[in-house]
C-alpha cells in the first residue's frame, strides 16, 4: 500500500494549500519566487495542441 493518496498528482511546483492570497503577496521566498518564474515562461511559449479541435494550449 502506497502512502500517496490515489488523487494525488507528481508535480514540480510547490503546494499552495492553506495560502490566501495576502500570504501570496507577502511571501518572498525562492521557491515561490521559482514557481512564479516558471508559470510565467509557460503563459509566453504555450505548446501546441497536438490533437483535438480546440484551440491552442496547454496539456499540462
């Protein structure tokens, strides 16, 4: 028996749960920081949509 839940997803960004927005706007430390910067990279060089009809995004 695994200890990760079924739901549970691999991801290299950090866990944002229990943070409200104000927390967001005053936490300065790097992995935010990191998260930040790679969300952000993503959002300006979107991968094509291989398959499907719809428009262009993300699969990630």
């Amino acid at each position: 028996m695994s200890a990760v839940s079924r739901d549970a997803a691999e991801t290299e960004m950090i866990s944002l749960e229990g943070y409200s927005l104000s927390d967001l706007r005053v936490d300065r430390s790097p992995e935010l920081t990191q998260a930040v910067r790679r969300v952000l990279s993503q959002v300006e060089r979107p991968r094509v949509n291989l398959g499907g009809n719809g428009p262009p995004g993300r699969a990630d």
